[in-house]
C-alpha cells in the first residue's frame, strides 16, 4: 500500500512540474488564444507605452492555410477546415527538434522519412 501510494505521488509530482516548466523558444501560431477562443492580450508594448489589458475577445477564425509538402492527403480527400491545422503542427514540431535534438539526444536531428499519410 506505501508503495503504491508513493508511486501515485511520485507521478503526481513529474506531472505537475513538466506541465509547469517554460521551454524557451517554443511558440505555436494560435498561442494568443485560449480555450474558449478569447484573444489575450499582449503584455510588451515595442512603443514603450503602457499597453492596453481590456482583452480582445474576438476570436482569430482565419483557417490556418495548409502548408504542401508537410502531409499527403491523397487526391481523394476532401479538404477539412483542420488541415492547416495539421500540417502547421507537424512542421512546428519539426521545428522544435531541429533545434532542440542535438543538445537533448547528443546527435542531428533526422526528419521523419517516408512522408505523413492522412
């Protein structure tokens, strides 16, 4: 029983500091938007000027644009309001680790070979 209760706070713990720890560089193209679509405002004003906090609530709903090359959809799929989603994700991710893979995992980074099949 100790144990498991032990294991049960030693996973609690990861999860709470890996969800809490701010990664440099990392940015995703719909950041300023939170769960229910309300725009956050911005907290550095490049003027210098104190910035306005009233948020913008109006959600961004401009469809991301699909990025060729990243996904292949097939000829017969019907194009889906997430599909830029997706392929943004995948090359956000790409990004990341061609920067991050050497100095995590001591080698160069070798993007994913084959292609990505939706």
């Amino acid at each position: 029983m100790r144990a498991w209760t032990a294991s049960a706070l030693a996973v609690g713990l990861v999860l709470i500091a890996g969800c809490t720890v701010e990664q440099p560089g990392v940015a995703s193209t719909r950041s300023k938007q939170n769960d229910n679509g309300t725009i956050i405002a911005a907290n550095n004003d490049p003027n210098g000027t104190t910035p306005d906090t009233t948020p913008d609530t109006t959600p961004d709903t401009t469809p991301i644009p699909v990025e060729q090359g990243v996904i292949d959809f097939g000829s017969k799929k019907e194009p889906k309001p997430y599909d830029g989603y997706l392929t943004a994700a995948f090359s956000d991710i790409e990004a990341f680790w061609k920067v991050q893979f050497q100095s995590v995992y001591g080698s160069p980074f070798k993007p994913l070979s084959g292609g990505i099949y939706a």
